[in-house]
C-alpha cells in the first residue's frame, strides 16, 4: 500500500517525461491554458462548450485570435481616444481626392470619419494587413504557438510569466468589450449608458 501512495505522489509531484508516441494521445483542455480567472468563477467560460471538441492545434488557434483580437482592441481604444479628441495628422490623406486629414477628423465620430476614408486607401490597409498575416503566419503558426512570436519573455519565473499572461488577456477581452461598446454607442444612440460620459 505505502508503495503505491509513494508512486502516486511521485508521479504528480515530478515531471513526467513522454515519449514521442505518447505525445500525441495527450489532449491538452481550454483549463490549462492561460486565463481562467475571478471573472468567470475560476472556471473556463465556455457556455456552448465548444473546446470540449477542440484539439491542442484549435485551442492554440483560438488562443492565438484572442490575442490578436486583444492587441488590435487595445489598439483601436487608444486610436478610437485620439480621433475623438479631434487629433490628426497634418497633410492630405489623398492628394487625388484633394481630401486632408483635418477633413476626416471634423466628421461627428471616428466611425463616420473612417467612412471617408477613400477605396483606394482601405484596399491599402487590407493588402498590408494581409501581407503581415500571412508572413506571420508562415513564420509563427498560431496553431503551435498560440500567438507567441518568438518575443523573450519578461520573465524566467513561471508565476509572474503567468500573471503577465493573464493580465494581457484580460486587457486585451475588456478592450474588446470597449471598442465595441464604442461602436454601438454612436451607431445606435443610448444604446450604452454613460457614453459620452
């Protein structure tokens, strides 16, 4: 009996060195992955329980669009800020247009002033995004790195690494929930209370 508590505590104490054939049959869970917090009762947030289907390749996938999606947001709060105070860049945005910068920033919102922003130059947006998208991906695919880009971490300690992490995704999900909050309140007026507060 004592030698199987002995192996038993062993086992979840030390760390467990896997074959390559093993590798394959282990099924990493959305819970153990960075982000299960406080918010959502310390348990994954999963009400249509979508990553109980999910493979360690989708759920790295879904990890790294998170991400992603919490980077732009956070990006997109500062740039949604900066076009509402009525900043802008001096110049013309298109020369062929005879259209300026200060044009697009007198409009009565950042949705309507990106409205007047020429084809021309959202085809200019798509194509660079796009191009971006693609070496990245070439480079760092999201399915196995789950949207680390090779940038060194910050930390060798595993818990501060681990609370940077969560940090960064709650970050990145209230400024989703922000940009678009934004969006709705101008779109359809009253719809967020406080807005413009």
């Amino acid at each position: 009996m004592s030698l199987s508590l002995c192996s038993s505590v062993l086992s979840f104490n030390a760390p467990v060195v896997m074959r390559p054939a093993q590798r394959a049959s282990v099924h990493m869970a959305a819970s153990d992955m960075v982000g299960v917090s406080v918010e959502t009762g310390g348990k994954v947030w999963d009400p249509l329980k979508l990553s109980e289907k999910m493979d360690e390749g989708n759920l790295k996938l879904m990890r790294a669009a998170e991400l992603k999606h919490g980077r732009v947001a956070m990006l997109a709060n500062v740039g949604w800020a900066w076009t509402a105070t009525g900043t802008h860049f001096e110049g013309m945005i298109s020369s062929s247009q005879k259209l300026s910068f200060a044009e697009i920033a007198a409009a009565s919102d950042p949705i309507a002033a990106a409205a007047k922003v020429p084809a021309a130059g959202i085809w200019q947006m798509i194509f660079a995004i796009g191009a971006l998208e693609v070496f990245w991906e070439n480079k760092y695919p999201a399915a196995e790195l789950a949207g680390n880009f090779g940038v060194p971490a910050v930390t060798t300690d595993p818990e501060k690494l681990y609370q940077l992490e969560l940090m960064e995704l709650k970050n990145g999900r209230l400024a989703m929930i922000g940009i678009m909050s934004y969006a709705c309140a101008v779109s359809i007026p009253g719809s967020v209370p406080f807005y413009p507060f």
